[in-house]
C-alpha cells in the first residue's frame, strides 16, 4: 500500500496541528451552518449552458437570502456581463404546490431546489423555455425585459416533461399520462395522444427507467420537428403494492405499481407519430416482451429511429435502427457480458458522415468505438486501462470526438479529444480535479465546471483547446469566500491506495482530526458507500458529506473512506465480484481499510465505527452483524435489508433473476447476520421513501426485537429517500454526529 497527499496536505496539516484551542473554536463549523445560507459552497451557477449561437452563457443562481430558490442569468459575451433574465419570485412569489408524480420525478432527479430548476435553448438561440409552478413559460430575448416572458399554460394540472421542438416553433409536454403541444407564437394548444389513463402513460418513463437507467422522458423529437417517437408503458402487470407514505398527523396509504425483483414489469411498445398527419407507427421491437428498451434516439435523416434493447436479465444489448416508413428494425452491433452491461448515452451520429460513435467495455474498460451505419467496425479510438466517462460531442469539421476520462489519475476527470481518423489522445483541461464540461452546438466553445479538495466548484468558458475566455464564477477561496474562515482550520484529506485480496488497488480518502496529535489515539468513522454505480474518493470539492468531515475532525474524529471492489469507475474487473452475492466482497474490502487504519499509531483499534446512506446504510448493517469485533458503532440511514424489496432493473443487474440466485439473495440480505450485532447500531429513515421503501427498517426492527437485540432508530415524517430540507438535514446530522459522540469517543 502506498500514501500520497494533494496539494498542501503536509503543510496544512502541520498548521493546523499548531492551532491553538481558542483559535479553532473561534467561528467553529457548526450542523446549523452547513444547511444555512449563503451556501458554503460558494456562488457558483448551476445548468450552464451555451446558446446555440455561442453568444450567450444562461445559467440558474439561487438567491443570496434563499440558496434553494433558483433564478434565470444570463452572461452576455458581447458586453461580458451578467445579469438576471427571469426572477422566479416575482413570477410565482409563494411555494410552488408540486404533484405527486413531479415529487416522484424531482426524487429521481435528486432535484431538490425550487423556483426555476430547469430550462432549454431553442435552435434559433433567441427563445428560453421553463417551468415553473406547473405551468410553462417562454423567454423572448428579441423583446424588452418587461415583455420578455410569456406564459403558454395556465392550469390546474401539472405539466411535465417540457421541451421545445428542433426548430422552436413547439413546446411538447406531459399531461394526464397523454403528450401535448403549444403553439409559442399562438399559444394554440393540441393533444397528441389520448389512450393515455389508467395504466396507459405515452411518453413517460416507467419508474426503473427514472430510477436505475437514467432515463427520465419517454418521448424524443425529431430532428426535422415534423415526427415524435414515444414509448408506451402498460402497468397492468405490474404488481400493486401498498406503500404508506406517513406524515406528523396523517398518512396515505399509495397502490403503487411497484415492480419488486422477480415480479412482472411494465409491457412497453415504441411509436412514432408524424406531425402533419397525426398518423401512429408502431415500431417492431420484436417478439419477447420481457425487456426493456433504455434509451431511444433519431438518427440525423429524421427517417430512422434508432434504440436500445436490453435484456431482461441484461447480460445482452442491442443497437437497433428501425425504419420509420415500415417499422421494421435492423441490429446494428451486440453487446454481451457474463456479469452485466452498464448503460451509457454515449451514442453520437455524425452529420456529415454514414457512421456512429459508441462506448464498449468490451475489453475491461469503457472506450470509443468508431462505426458505420451497417454496424461495421471502423476503429477503436480509445484504449487503455483507464475509463472513458462520458462523450461530449463531435467536431466533424476539425475531425474530432471530445470526452472526459479518468486516464491520468482515477481520483481525476479530465476533458480530452481524440481524432476520427484515429491517433494521439490529447489532453485539452489543465487543473487536477475533476472537471465537467458542456460544449456549444458549433464544437468551438466548451463551459468548464471544475474543482479540487482545494478549489471549490469554479466555471469558465474556454477555446476547445482549453483557452480561457472568461471566468463565469472563478470562486476563489479568499476571504470573501463563506467557507474561507473555517476552511483555514478544516482538516485536509490524504490520499492513497490499499490491496484488494485479489490484488486490485482501491483509493482511499483520510481526514485527521484537528487539531492533530500524533500522540494521541483518535476513533474512527468510515463513511461508506460501497454499492455499484458510484465512486466516493475523488479529488473534488464538496464530495459527498465534505463539510460534515471537516465537522467531525474538529470534533476529534478521524474521518475514512474506501472505494471497494464493485465500485464505479475502475473497470469491469474491479466491479464484477459482487456478481450474485451483495455484502461479501464489499465488507471483505472494508476490512482490509480498518487493517491498514489499525498500522496507523493514531489510530484507537477499538473504537471504528461506521457511517453509510442507502447501499452504505447496507453495509452499515452488514458490517454491525459480520464483523462486530471491528466495527462498534454505526449508523445507517435509508438501507436496504431485504432484496426481494427493491426493484427488478437494479437488483437482477447484480444478483440476478431470484429463480436463478435463491441461495444468492438469502446470503446477500442482512437477516442471516443479525445474531452477530454486538455494538451500538442506530437506524434512519424517512417515512415516505418510495425507493428504499420504509418497509426494509421496520422488516429489521421487527427482527431485531424478536431477537432481543438492542438499537436506536430515528424515522422522518414525510422524508423520502434523500430525507431533504434543511431543519430535516439538519437534524439529521445533528443527531449522527451525536451518536457518535455518545458511542464512539
């Protein structure tokens, strides 16, 4: 195993190893401070992006008073200077009342802001379109700011799913599970579709498609705005299960259509209707009706539709491109695996050019692939053992394919380009970090959002090859920063690499506690994840509960995190032992982080304890009941204890079919260990999680007390999965770290 530091880790830790007691507990960091405004992560803007032109940067920004409440910016690359579009609180100055289904939606999204959350671009680069409290608004940047906004729906249905045609002339949203249009200019509005009720939904995506593929819509516009493919989902096999969402004086009681691992799932079919004469084709999809179809795109012409089929038990994929004029399909390439297939939206056509872009972790590690549209192999781009994240988009002209990769450093995400003909990779971002990036339709032009453990989040608008236009919120971490003061005393991580059994190595993240001691023996919290589909440790602000390890160490703590085997962006090699058993091989790399903890002399071996939410929540409790001699103390919020409880997209990817895996699923649920609990064990969860249903805590309360086996519990009324809101959050995290302080010290 090795250890290394970023940047002035050494040195800041010597630093703040010399504070003084009053100068730490001056301006100290506080639960109350990290869920209060201004936000501590500074004002950087959230969805930039480009108009189509390159003439303008828009970008939402919440209000200095109110963080969560998001405003419309714009940055003028003529006068280069900011300034408000669309005030949401002028247009709607109370709370939005949201529905059911754009609750559900937001959860999905991990969406938890108000005011305006999101807009579009139409191609003209003259029209903004948003939603805001169920209705849709337009956006003239021809007309005067007072006469720029304009209102196209006013009803007391919700509206979802908003777009604007290729050629902005329409908007194209859901309602009452059937797709509509409005006219922009008139403000004529037509139905689309209208068999939609009961079970039938056209255009939406069914839940596994919103909450483990990554699809949100299920409608796609051409790009000659003359044709909408949609999908239509049938519920009708899909079980009714009884899921009670309970609130402070009242409950509901929901009859959701809930597909558990192993039970039907939704009938889909794909359509295609033509605009001018509202006639419907139905696309070939083939016989089998047990699959899923997660993604769909139009190729260039706007006479061929190309999607994605995937297997029920997803070790198959194919690309299919269907005809529109007789719906009949052609399989363009196949991909297969003995594990799983890991979904992407990395499909590009060229304009210009017969051919396709594609991703494959065919060879152990997610690269690019260059074909032709009869699925012939032109050349592999990339290659190499380092993963390929996300395609950005192609610059045809310059003969150019631009993504982001992690092949300098697996803590990094850098931009890079690599030439269609095939060649030298070059790396085009600079700053060690991770960056995240957003390019103009012309390919010229690229939106930077990047940070590091000592940079919080920045934006800039660069050259394609990197060349700094301007700073749209350069953020610098000076004394006008809100995190400035207690960043002065925050404890900064350390980073290293540990041996998996097999060999493999796995990155690690570490806080010490300040002020530092070497003397001394501190406890420690592992805050873990440990599920598929999600890497932690990175060089990058703000990751997941920075502000609370920074908490925690000036209360003392050492603060530990452990990407093990099954994690995302390391390869398929590095994710397929969990195939068929969950909670193994995850603990097992666990382990091997508290050993190497145990070799640190500052380390107290006997006070490790363990902090985890949703899959972490899992190995929380799996960790409590397997290996209850290292870990003493846990917390685990929103776990799943029982896999037949969760969803058949997510859990059959891992563990497969439960007819297949009987054997897989019993060892991977936490009820065989529960004997093993020894040390203080408190579970959290909000009341009305739809995801990890509230179900999977009371299944194991239930067991626990039958066992005569001790815990503490904290349940939100209300709280979904992600337990949001900042007196919710707050008290959250109050009472974790308080459980530690109790427990662990």
């Amino acid at each position: 195993m090795k250890k290394l530091a970023i940047g002035m880790v050494i040195g800041v830790s010597i630093m703040a190893a010399n504070l003084t007691v009053n100068e730490l507990t001056a301006n100290e960091l506080t639960v109350e401070r990290i869920y209060s405004d201004p936000s501590l992560d500074g004002p950087a803007p959230r969805s930039v992006k480009l108009s189509p032109d390159g003439s303008r940067v828009t970008f939402l920004k919440g209000k200095e008073d109110e963080q969560e409440r998001l405003d419309l910016w714009e940055y003028n690359l003529k006068d280069r200077k900011s300034r408000i579009l669309v005030d949401s609180r002028a247009l709607l100055p109370g709370e939005e009342n949201l529905s059911d289904e754009e609750k559900a939606r937001r959860e999905r999204m991990r969406l938890f802001a108000k005011g305006i959350i999101s807009y579009y671009w139409g191609d003209d680069s003259k029209t903004l379109l948003f939603p805001l409290g169920g209705d849709i608004f337009a956006y003239d940047l021809t007309k005067p700011a007072d006469k720029a906004t304009k209102q196209l729906t006013k009803t007391e249905t919700y509206e979802t799913d908003i777009k604007l045609s290729p050629n902005g002339d329409f908007v194209s949203f859901i309602r009452e599970q059937n797709i509509y249009l409005v006219n922009v200019k008139t403000g004529k509005e037509q139905q689309l579709t209208f068999d939609g009720k009961d079970t039938i939904k056209n255009g939406m995506a069914e839940f596994v498609a919103q909450e483990e593929m990554g699809r949100l819509t299920g409608y796609w516009w051409s790009p000659d705005s003359k044709k909408i493919a949609y999908l239509q989902v049938d519920e009708s096999p899909v079980n009714i299960e009884k899921r009670y969402e309970i609130n402070a004086e009242d409950f509901t009681v929901f009859e959701q259509r809930y597909p558990s691992t192993g039970t039907n799932n939704v009938l889909i079919k794909l359509a295609v209707l033509d605009l001018e004469s509202n006639q419907i084709t139905w696309v070939d999809t083939g016989k089998a009706t047990d699959i899923y179809i997660p993604r769909v795109k139009w190729l260039q012409d706007s006479k061929r539709l190309s999607y994605q089929w995937q297997s029920r038990d997803q070790k198959t994929l194919e690309l299919r491109f269907a005809n529109i004029a007789s719906g009949e399909y052609q399989v363009a390439l196949t991909e297969k695996a003995d594990t799983w297939l890991n979904l992407t939206k990395d499909l590009r056509f060229l304009k210009k050019a017969e051919q396709f872009i594609w991703t494959s972790e065919r060879d152990g590690f997610r690269h690019i692939y260059l074909y032709d549209l009869n699925g012939k192999l032109i050349r592999q781009l990339t290659k190499g053992d380092w993963v390929v994240d996300e395609v950005y988009g192609i610059d045809e002209k310059a003969g150019l394919v631009y993504f982001d990769a992690n092949k300098d450093s697996p803590l990094e995400q850098q931009l890079y380009s690599v030439p269609l003909a095939g060649g030298e990779i070059k790396r085009i971002t600079q700053g060690n970090g991770v960056h995240n990036v957003s390019f103009a339709k012309s390919m010229d032009v690229f939106v930077d959002y990047f940070s590091s453990v000592e940079q919080p989040s920045q934006v800039s608008l660069r050259k394609a090859d990197g060349e700094l236009i301007t700073w749209l919120e350069q953020n610098k971490l000076d004394k006008t920063h809100p995190y400035f003061d207690y960043y002065q005393k925050a404890s900064k991580p350390e980073f290293g690499t540990i041996k998996a059994v097999d060999g493999q190595e796995m990155q690690y993240r570490l806080y010490k506690p300040v002020p530092f001691d070497i003397n001394k023996k501190y406890p420690v919290i592992v805050d873990v994840y440990g599920g598929p589909h999600a890497q932690r440790v990175r060089n990058q602000w703000g990751a997941r509960n920075t502000y609370w390890h920074h908490l925690m160490a000036s209360k003392g703590f050492i603060i530990f995190s452990l990407d093990n085997r099954g994690s995302w962006n390391r390869g398929k090699k590095f994710e397929d032992p969990i195939y068929r058993k969950l909670g193994e091989v995850e603990i097992q790399d666990q382990v091997k982080g508290v050993e190497f903890l145990k070799s640190l002399l500052y380390v107290d071996a006997d006070k490790i304890g363990m902090f985890g939410w949703s899959y972490g929540g899992y190995m929380t409790i799996m960790a409590m009941f397997k290996e209850p001699e290292i870990f003493k103390v846990g917390v685990s919020v929103a776990p799943v204890t029982d896999w037949y409880l969760y969803d058949t997209h997510y859990t059959e990817r891992y563990l497969d079919h439960p007819k297949n895996n009987k054997e897989g699923y019993e060892a991977s649920n936490v009820f065989p260990y529960l004997d093993g609990l020894q040390g203080d064990l408190m579970v959290i969860h909000g009341m009305a999680d739809d995801n990890v249903l509230f179900t999977n805590s009371t299944k194991l309360y239930k067991a626990l007390q039958d066992a005569n086996k001790p815990f503490d519990q904290m349940n939100y009324p209300g709280s979904k999965h992600s337990i949001w809101g900042k007196k919710t959050r707050t008290h959250v995290f109050n009472t974790i770290s308080d459980y530690f302080e109790k427990h662990l010290k």
